[in-house]
C-alpha cells in the first residue's frame, strides 16, 4: 500500500539554517508516524540537504497530497514595504491553505510566528483561512494575541519555536569530530561564534542597523585585545558571497593566531562548530535558538522583532539588544556582561516543542 504524504511548507526556497533545522524536525515525526513528507516551495539545495531527489518541482502537487503542515520558517506577516510584503503573505503562505481547504484536505499550522499584518483584508483573509486549520500552535503568546486581536475565535495553543526540540544528537558525529579537531588548537581557551550578517562594507550611507553592526564588529575588536583567553570562529548561517566577504574582514582584523574562519557553509557543519563552541555572538534568530538548545551561553544583536520575542520568551530579554539603538561601548558592555555567563535553561520550553511535535505526530496518524 502506498504510503500517506504530507505536504511540509515554510520558507523553503533558499540555503537558510533555522529553516531548515523547523523542516527537519517536522520531517522527523512525519516519518515516524509512517508517512512521507513532500516538501513545497522548495530549492534545489533545500530538497538536497532534506534527502529529497533534487529534480523534484519547486512547488508540490497539491492533488498528490493527504494532509499539509505549514511549520515555522517565514511568517504570517507583513512589513511596511507594499505590495512585495502583501504578494509574501498572500502568495507565499495562505494561498497553499486555500488550495488544501479547497481540497477539502486537513492542515495544521505548526510553530509558526505571526504578525503584525498591516492590511485589514489581509488580517481578515488571515483570519478566515486559519478558521480551517485542524489545530493551530503558534510560536509565542505575541503571536496569539494578533490572531486574537484581528478576530480568529478558534483555539490556539501557544508554544516554543520548535528549533528547541534540536539536539546535540541529532547531529551526525562526522560533523562534530571535524569541528572539534579544527578547534583543537584553541584548548583551555573559552571559544566565540561570531556571527555577524547585516554589516555593510561597501557603502558610506549605512542604515541604522547596519551601523549598530559596525559598533559591534569595532567592540568585539576591543573584547579580543583585553581577553587573551578568548578564541574565535568565524561562521554564516546561509549560502551568501556577500556574508562571506564580512567574514573574511572579520577574520583578518582578528587574526588567524586567535580566529578561525569556516571555509564552506553547510547546515551540519555549521551545527556541528555551534556544538563544539562555548559561546555565540549572532545577529539572527535562529542560530541564536539552536545555540540556546545545545547549551551555549548566546548574546543576540537584534535586526527583527521576533528576535526579541524569543529571548523574552526565554526570560532573557537583556541578552538580546536592537542594533538600530547600538551606540558606541553598547556590544563591548553586552560582551563583558554576558561572555562568561552560564547559558540559558530551557528546560520548560524545549519540552513545549516536543508536545508539539508529538501532536504533530498524532495529527500525522489521524489521517493514515
């Protein structure tokens, strides 16, 4: 007989590292219950890492499919940028529950963040789409509190970011002995993931955020000089020629004696040095959970409210601080504060995002 397959959906379309790490946990429970994932809005190099035949279309065939997951990777938003942000909600995200529901086929909204949606039509689109979903589980209490403000009288769970169920395990060994034997030189030091993917090089008029990472890049200068027992490995969390050039500048103003630089992403390398690391300095969400999850001291320099969301979630709001308000000594006071702290217990959370997971599991068994 011919196995149950289940739609996954997210931000799927690129190289990034926490979409990935949400698909994969999600995949991870669709195989268990006995079904077979079809992953939707998908690259080439997303179906790859996935172990997924890479010739598969981009978008998936919606007929073919039993049931759908809309997971975490992208949110039920808008930012104020007009039509682009409206075509991204609209086109990207509801339009495929209003194919499922069309179809008369059962979806769940899974861990996913949601607002602010800026539209009244697109909130009330929203809202009745989501009226159709099985169950939904959202990943932060601000994100029900849109759903409830815009009108969505259904239940809603509220949840951690599923990312937190990823663990040290999960890994595969190869990626961590390769990481542990690069880092092998930095023994008794206390190592430093820097990861830095908003400074702008090249241009003299900087947007506040690209400011507030020059600051930082400028006073983890200043850290390195005062702390000789501090190492640093150099990373990025998505395939980018452009990421690769900061870090290069990074890793030169450093120096190789104290740094080392990560030739090549790759999703499991990339997890495998976060592993092997013992704190992270990161200007993006996801790297920052992970880290979070495997136990590593984490301090956030924010470009994106959900950011914030996470760390308060957490109870860790002073470890995560927006860039656009970075002022000159602001990263190197985070940095004296924070480096030698111990890391964050997320015991409570991680255990939400495998409730979920499990529900996930279980909607997955309803339909075989």
């Amino acid at each position: 007989m011919m196995k149950k397959k289940v739609m996954l959906h997210g931000a799927y379309n690129g190289s990034n590292f926490g979409d990935f790490i949400l698909a994969w946990v999600i995949q991870k429970k669709i195989y268990e219950a006995g079904a077979d994932s079809v992953l939707n809005n998908a690259s080439p190099y997303f179906l790859n890492i996935m172990g997924k035949d890479k010739t598969l279309p981009l978008k998936a065939e919606y007929a073919s499919v039993d049931a759908a997951i809309f997971g975490g990777g992208g949110y039920l938003a808008t930012r104020r940028i007009g039509l682009r942000g409206i075509r991204l909600l609209l086109l990207t995200h509801l339009k495929p529950m209003i194919k499922m529901i069309k179809r008369k086929k059962p979806f769940i909204i899974c861990g996913t963040g949601v607002g602010p949606i800026h539209d009244p039509i697109l909130q009330r689109i929203t809202v009745k789409t989501l009226e159709n979903a099985t169950s939904i589980y959202v990943r932060n209490q601000e994100s029900k509190d849109y759903l409830v403000k815009y009108g969505l009288k259904k239940n809603i769970e509220v949840t951690s970011d599923l990312a937190l169920s990823f663990k040290v395990d999960d890994i595969p060994k190869k990626y961590i002995d390769i990481a542990k034997k690069s880092l092998n030189r930095f023994k008794n030091k206390r190592i430093v993931f820097i990861h830095i993917n908003l400074l702008n090089l090249h241009s003299n008029k900087k947007s506040a955020i690209e400011n507030g990472c020059s600051i930082l890049v400028k006073d983890i200068m200043k850290f390195a000089k005062k702390h000789e027992d501090i190492a640093f490995v150099i990373g990025t969390d998505y395939e980018s020629e452009k990421v690769n050039e900061m870090n290069r500048y990074i890793y030169n103003k450093l120096g190789k004696e104290k740094c080392f630089l990560i030739s090549e992403y790759n999703v499991w390398s990339l997890a495998g040095y976060l592993a092997a690391v013992d704190v992270i300095i990161t200007t993006k969400l996801h790297v920052g959970i992970v880290g979070t999850s495997f136990g590593k001291t984490v301090i956030s320099f924010s470009g994106d409210q959900k950011i914030h969301r996470f760390y308060s979630q957490i109870g860790a709001s002073g470890r995560s601080v927006e860039l656009k308000d970075i002022k000159e000594g602001d990263c190197l006071r985070q940095l004296e504060k924070y480096v030698y702290e111990a890391p964050v217990d997320i015991t409570m959370q991680r255990r939400n995002a495998e409730i979920t997971l499990q529900k996930t599991k279980e909607f997955i068994e309803s339909i075989l």
